[in-house]
C-alpha cells in the first residue's frame, strides 16, 4: 500500500512557455541576440508578444530544438 498506479508525466508541473531569458540559455545563445532575432522576424523558435517588449516561448518548440525533445 501506499504506491500510487496514476499515471506518470514527465512534463507533469513544466511551465508551457519559457521567458526570453530561459529560452536563450537552453538554446546556448545570449538573450539580447534572441531578442534581435525575435525582433527581425528570424528567431529560431516563434515568439509569443505579451506586450511590447515581453516575450515567451512555447516549452515544446524550445525543447525541441535544443534536442530535449523529439
């Protein structure tokens, strides 16, 4: 007794979207160059515009193509 049978997830608690700041270091480039990117319509991983100045990406396209994620 005392073993739950409920499922596992392993993304169970993850954050849905990343900030600007989480993105770049999972990504291995700077923030500022993200932003830049972000900006010129480039970015590696679509950005979500909460405001104008404020970003977040999705957490599975970030994985993604970081690798964490197939």
């Amino acid at each position: 007794m005392g073993q739950s049978t409920a499922p596992t997830n392993e993304h169970q608690g993850a954050p849905l979207f990343y900030s600007e700041e989480e993105t770049a270091a999972l990504l291995g480039i700077h923030r500022t160059t993200l932003r830049t990117l972000a900006l010129a319509g480039t970015s590696p991983v679509e950005p979500i515009r909460l405001t104008q100045h404020k970003r977040v990406y999705r957490r599975i396209d970030v994985q993604r193509l970081a690798g964490l994620e197939k």
